[in-house]
C-alpha cells in the first residue's frame, strides 16, 4: 500500500484504519448491548479484517459530500456480511479452514452450530443496518434489495457454489467461467461497497461499480497469488490449498506472472472507471492499486 500523503487528506492506510475503526466502534456498540452469548462470537468474526470493503462504502459516500453518519451503518453492514461469508466459508462442509486472520476460524474457537449461527446473525444484521441507514426510505430500499442481490444466488453465495462445484468438475472452467465465478463469489459485494456511496446519495452508482467490478477482479487475483506464494504469516490463513483442492482460479490458468500481469491492468481499468469524479477519487484509485498489489 503506497504510504504517500495525498494533499490535504490522508494516506490510504490512515484512511482505511480510520474508518475500519469507526465500523467496528459501530458494531461493537450494536452487537455488545445483546445479552445472548452468540453475539460475542459475531463479534469476533468481525474483528482484525482489513476494512476495505467498509473504506469503499465510506469513501465513495465523501466522494459524494456525504458526512460520515450516514454512511457508517452500510459501512458496518457490509463488515457483517462479510464476516458472514467468512464463518461459512471456513466451515468443514466448505473449504475447511483452521485459521481466519491469525486467529483460529470460529468453528474452531468455540463448535460448527455456533459458527453457523453467527453467520446467519450476521446476515441478518447487515440488512438492519443498512435499513438503518439516515436516507430516504427509497434509498435505504435500493442498498438493501442490491445488497440481497450481491449476496445471494446471483452473487456471493451462488458464486461459493460454483466455486466449490469447480472442484470436482470433469471439464475445467475456461477463463470466461472462472471470471464469472469471481465476479459473483468476490466481486460483487466489492461492488456493491464502491457504489454504496451513490446509493445513499441518489446518485448513478454506474461508474463506481464499473470500478468495483474491475477492483474486485485484480483483489480476487491478488489473493489467488498470495495462496500460491505467500505463507500463513502473512496472510493470517492457511496457504498453498488452491492447488490442492483443484480450486479454478485464474493463477492456477495463467500462471503466476501473467496473473500478476492482469492484476496490475485490472487495476489501471478500475482508476480509469474513476476518470468521472477527478482527483477526488485519488484514495479510491490508491485502494485499486492496493487490491493488486496487498501481501495480505
């Protein structure tokens, strides 16, 4: 992440850790006054993640001169979400994961019914939250059915099923099919970050979810290098099991070099979506390049 200060305005890590820290005040304050002991385990699936998703719902709400109130309940809400898909994504049904962010997975730190119960708290928090949100009631109606959408079967959760059909499949999936795979496991609830902002403003989310969309492609890459490459220090996760489980990804396609070669283009297409807003948007152009570039 490139550490230079932007004029008048903080640095990319500043901003994301600013924010970062908000959402999480926010769902502390949220999840901290139930007295069911589930929640402390949603909560400590929210904790430790990086918050981009969050910085590019919150920055792309100031791109708009939205103040900070009104965005950091979506803020918060796709933090949940997130967390949601994490928890479920670890579960031994799935990927089968020990480690999530230096820490053992949730089915791990405490049993598989508290893990799928989490996630499905946290689901269904990130709707209130964004509900919640200090807009007109159409504006909160358009986040939260884009929301649905993103996450579900034409998304998030219909893309971890492709993912995981992929493994066992007869005939590999073409470049084409691992993208759309992408663009729906990952990719779509970074869209839906990066344009929550015009969203809430009534504005057209159209260029901010061409840069989503292009943003989340070079992340997804990234990630996909980081396992073929990186170590579980850095990651906080275990690494090397793409390959293992016969998991479709454009590394395992193209090659590390090639991949690497596409990351950094994807994230040129994700600033060029940005051309519109000028040198405001010059922290979500820094963001697009971290998602290429991250070691963690």
């Amino acid at each position: 992440m490139r550490a230079e200060a932007l004029r008048d305005g903080p640095t990319l890590p500043e901003a994301m850790a600013r924010d970062a820290a908000s959402v999480l005040a926010r769902l502390r304050e949220v999840l901290g006054s139930s007295d069911i002991p589930l929640a402390e385990a949603m909560l400590y699936a929210v904790e430790g993640g990086k918050g981009l998703r969050a910085f590019l719902v919150m920055e792309s709400a100031r791109l708009h001169d939205l103040p900070e109130e009104i965005a950091l309940s979506p803020a918060a809400a796709i933090e949940a979400m997130h967390a949601y898909s994490l928890i479920h994504d670890d579960l031994p049904c799935m990927d089968d994961d020990d480690l999530r962010r230096g820490r053992p997975t949730v089915h791990r730190r405490w049993d598989e019914a508290t893990a799928v119960l989490a996630g499905d708290g946290l689901q269904a928090l990130a709707f209130e939250l964004v509900l919640s949100a200090p807009v007109e009631a159409g504006r909160q109606v358009d986040l939260a059915l884009s929301l649905a959408r993103a996450s579900g079967l034409g998304g998030m959760v219909g893309g971890q099923a492709l993912d995981l059909a992929a493994e066992t499949a007869a005939v590999p999936l073409s470049e084409a099919g691992i993208q759309s795979l992408q663009d729906r496991k990952t990719g779509a609830l970074l869209a839906w970050s990066a344009a929550a902002g015009a969203r809430l403003a009534g504005a057209d989310p159209g260029p901010l979810l061409r840069y989503g969309t292009a943003l989340g492609r070079a992340f997804q890459i990234a990630d996909d290098l980081l396992d073929a490459e990186g170590s579980a220090a850095e990651t906080g996760k275990a690494t090397g099991k793409d390959a293992g489980r016969g998991k479709a990804t454009l590394v395992g396609l193209m090659g590390l070099e090639a991949a690497r070669e596409r990351a950094m283009s994807l994230a040129q297409e994700a600033c060029a979506a940005l051309e519109p807003y000028g040198p405001r948007a010059a922290l979500l152009g820094e963001a697009a390049r971290f998602a290429a570039h991250r070691r963690k």
